[in-house]
C-alpha cells in the first residue's frame, strides 16, 4: 500500500504538494505519451501547475535513471547528447496499476497563495527567497537576520492599501 505524503508538512512554511515517488508517476505518464527529455518533462510540469509547481533538474534527471534503472523507461542518446525517455512495457504496467495515483497527481491545484498569483509576483517572490538565502549562505548571524526581517517588513507595509480615511 502506497503510503500517503501529501499532508507532511515541506520545511517550516507548508505543504508539500507532492509526496515521496509522486514525480516517478508523472514522469512515466509523460513518458507513456510520447518519448521526451528531461527539459521537456519540467516544462510539461511546470505548464501543467502554471508555474506554482516546477520540479527541479536535480529531481527530474535522477528520476529519469531510477526510473531506466528499474527498466520502467528507456534512455536513448540522441545524436545531439541529449537523452530521450521512452516508456518500456514494464513501465506501462506499472504506470497502469498506479493509475489512479498518476490521474490523481495531474488533478491537483498548488496552494492558493501562488496559484492565484500574477507569474510577475511569483518570480518576483522566488527571486527574493533565493536572494536571503544566498544572503544568509554568506553571513547568518543574528545582525544579518533582522536586518532582512525588518527590510521585508518594512517592504510589506508599503505595499498594503493605504486607509482613506485615515
């Protein structure tokens, strides 16, 4: 029985939106579509969740070889060195036994504090992220965390609506 990870909680912030061997079901259900590459996978995803959810090249590419390791798919090596997934009748069967899971993975909907979001503000706000956490990758001390608190804070405040009647 396949254990359930989609309410284990993803860091301090939230939900994980997928669970451990959820990306091996929809890369195979691409895969059994039509043949493709690691990009094409993510961008497949990433479309798909309009862009709340995009799995990483280090999740994608090691999935693809668990995936052909397992003989699930294929890899093929183009002439041009890029490698193509195709499924294998064993990944078909597979893929058919889960079926319900890898329907049901394709049917869900990214948290509603990004799903609604313009893409503008979400890169905007992947943007920042990555830049604090290259920030405190240099220096994490106590100093260098408010101050990025309180510079956020302020930030905030200035965007929310002003009272009129105030």
């Amino acid at each position: 029985m396949r254990k359930d990870h989609t309410n284990s909680k993803h860091g301090r912030h939230g939900k994980r939106m997928f669970g451990y061997g959820d990306l091996r079901l929809m890369v195979l259900s691409l895969a059994s579509q039509q043949p493709r590459h690691g990009y094409e996978i993510i961008k497949c995803i990433k479309d798909q969740f309009d862009g709340a959810y995009v799995p990483s090249p280090g999740a994608v590419y090691p999935t693809l070889d668990w995936l052909a390791d397992m003989g699930f798919v294929t890899i093929t090596l183009e002439s041009s060195g890029r490698k193509l997934a195709q499924i294998s009748d064993a990944g078909t069967a597979f893929l058919e036994a889960n079926r319900e899971t890898a329907d049901e993975l394709w049917q869900r909907k990214p948290p509603a504090n990004r799903r609604n979001a313009p893409p503008e503000i979400v890169t905007a706000m992947d943007a920042l992220k990555l830049a604090i956490k290259g920030f405190l990758s240099v220096d994490d001390s106590r100093t260098a965390v408010t101050t990025i608190a309180q510079r956020i804070e302020t930030m905030a405040a200035e965007l929310l609506p002003k009272d009129p009647h105030e």
